[in-house]
C-alpha cells in the first residue's frame, strides 16, 4: 500500500512537472495551441497589454489557396502568461461579399496593430488594407475602432496617407521641382523622391505597418511606402485615428518592410526585413533619439545559422513584457504562402547591449 502511495505521488508530480515543463515554454516554428487545442490563427500580429493581459490581434488566414486573402478578419487572443491563449474570437469582421464595403471578403488586411487612447477610452486598429481583386495595388491604410479591447471594432475608413503634405524632411530641390512640374514647367525630380512626388495629391502609399505609443502618449504609424522602396512615419492625432500631417522619410531608397519598433532606455529602435514578398531575406536594424529621426542602421540584428533568413521569418511586432524592464520578445511570422493558415510563429528573446539589439535562435525557451 505504502509502495502503491509512493507512486501515485511519483507519477502525479511527474505529471505535473512535464505540464508545466510543455506549456510554460516558447517553441519556436511548432503548432502553437489555444485553450480550445486549436492552433492559433493571428498571423502578422501584434500585441496590447491592457489591464493585466496580452491582447494578440492579427490576420485570420484560411486554408489552401486564397488563404493569405481577408476572409474572415482580425483574430484576438489574450494571455496573462504569454504562454496561455484564450481565443478571444474575431475582433474585427470583414464586410459581407458583395457589400462594396472597402473590408469586403476576399479584400488584404494584413498586420493589424491596436493601441488604446486614455484620452477617449477607446482602443483604435490600423491596418495595411488592399481592394478586393486589386492585387497589391492600392496601398491603402485602414482604421477601426472599438470600445471593447477584443471588439467588436467599427471600421471607420480607409485611405492613403497625408495627402497634399509634404514630409519635414522633403529637400528644397525635390520641392521646388515638384512644385515646378505642377505649374507645367519642366523640371527633374531626384530619382529616389519619383514616388512621393507623384503620391503628393493622392496621399502616400502604405503598406506594411506598426503603430506606436511613446511615453507622452503621442502615437506613430510605421509603414513602407513609396513602392516599398522608403519607410515613412507619421504622427497620429492626438484621438489616434488620423495622421497630423506631420511626418518623416527614414531609409530612403532602402526597401525596407516589415517594421517593427521598440524602446528602451530613451532610445528607439527598429528591425524590419528586405523586401522578397512571403521569402524570408536578411534583417536589417536601426536606432534613432527620436521616433521620428534621424535612423542610423545597425545591420543584421540575427547572428548564427539561418541569421542571412531571419531564422525562416519576418518581423511583426517587438514586445515589451511588462514588469520586465529591456526585456523584448521579437515576434515573427515563418509564412506559408501555399497554406496561409500553417504559417507558424517564430518568438525569440532580444538580446539589448551597447546600443545595439541582436537575435540568435532558440529552438525552445523561457521568460
Ligand atoms: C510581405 C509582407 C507581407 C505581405 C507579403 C505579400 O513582404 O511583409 O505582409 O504583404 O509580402 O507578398
């Protein structure tokens, strides 16, 4: 009898234990699970802590061809732990087929990102958005809003960015050229500056994107525009559901997609990757004293097999773990063109040492 006790106690902390040791952990590129054992569906995501919980919110992809399209919307998910996932549902649905509706079914809503507004109390989605059977045309940036961070969230409009604006730093010779060509006079516009000239009255293309909230409150919208050969970014107004106006070019004639941004010890910082479509390519990465910069590039944050491909993935989001101070979670997405939905998550620790940020692969880890 004594034997017996000793081990069903045995077999019990064992139990125990593998629980703990299987689901307390990062893995890297596995299937990761939510509290239904379904596999996790928030790809180009990005994360929002509110009221002691991680809010998950990314592109719902379905299965085989057509996944990587909007059928479906916004999935969230939340955590206490980050390891945890309570499936949350659709935070924001597209429009019915047929609807006319900018989020029509079948339209491109790629890498949502919320942040919350003390000020009005509501939480705000941008979003990368493409007219349905338009291809990746119209480079359009989308907004929705929600008093409820799971949602439902209303789509409020969508559109291209800071029409009729000039960036604070346009230079004096592509202004004037521009503003030459528009009087009908000849005049050259720097090779590099084609694209925002002729975006000028239309409003700047924008395609892949963040958003971000620095310790003032004041928000900015990260995104590759320009054909994806420039980064711009732009401030918010102060309710986070227009842009001011205001904003810069970084990385000029660089192509750089995929931006994803943190901060630490009053310096910015951003990796986002080259532009070779769902191909994982080389990442590159940038610090600046103000969001708004001056950037200077520090090159490929990855070291180690696999740095030249981002370890199979491509930047999404940087996450601050809260009560963690420098400590950031890289997450990324290893795509799945062929079946968008098995597109897995690539988590890693970011490693933060003089003045520069790096990443090497895990294939397992804890916070
Ligand atoms: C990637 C981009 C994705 C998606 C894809 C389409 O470079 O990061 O969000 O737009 O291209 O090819």
């Amino acid at each position: 009898m004594k034997k017996l006790i000793t081990l069903c106690l045995m077999t019990t902390a064992a139990a125990v234990c593998l629980s703990c040791a299987g689901n307390k952990e990062f893995l890297p590129g596995e299937v990761w699970l939510d509290n239904n054992g379904v596999a996790i569906n928030a790809h180009g995501g990005g994360m929002l802590y509110h009221d002691g919980r991680y809010y998950w919110f990314g592109e719902h992809k379905t299965e085989g061809e057509g996944g990587n399209r909007a059928n479906v919307g916004v999935h969230c998910y939340s955590s206490k732990n980050l390891y945890d996932w309570r499936d949350e549902g659709i935070a924001l649905a597209v429009a019915p087929d047929g609807s006319g509706s900018p989020i029509e079914k079948g339209c491109i809503l790629e890498r949502p990102k919320v942040i919350y507004n003390a000020q009005t109390d509501k939480f705000v989605m941008w979003f990368h958005l493409e007219l349905k059977d338009k291809g990746y045309s119209a480079a359009m940036s989308g907004v929705a809003v929600s008093d409820n961070v799971t949602g439902p969230y209303e789509f409020l409009n969508a559109g291209r960015v800071n029409a009729g604006k000039w960036p604070l730093n346009v230079s004096a010779e592509t202004r004037q050229a521009a503003e030459a060509i528009a009087a009908g006079n000849a005049a050259t516009v720097p090779d590099n500056d084609r694209f925002l000239v002729r975006d000028f009255g239309g409003g700047q293309m924008a395609r892949d994107m963040t958003l971000f909230v620095d310790d003032d409150g004041k928000a900015y919208h990260i995104y590759a525009s320009e054909e994806n050969q420039t980064l711009q970014i732009a401030e918010l107004t102060d309710d986070y559901t227009a842009h001011t106006g205001r904003y810069v070019r970084a990385f000029v004639g660089r192509s750089m997609e995929a931006p994803a941004i943190f901060k630490h010890e009053s310096k910015y910082y951003l990796m986002m990757s080259g532009c070779t479509g769902w191909a994982p390519n080389a990442a590159r990465s940038a610090v600046a004293d103000d969001v708004m910069g001056e950037w200077t590039e520090l090159g490929n944050p990855c070291i180690g097999d696999d740095a030249d491909k981002t370890f199979h993935s491509q930047s999404t989001y940087m996450l601050p773990v809260e009560g963690r101070d420098g400590m950031i979670i890289y997450m990324g997405d290893r795509w799945k063109p062929e079946n968008a939905i098995d597109g897995r998550y690539i988590w890693l620790p970011v490693n933060i040492e003089d003045g520069r940020f790096t990443l090497t692969w895990q294939p397992s880890w804890k916070l």
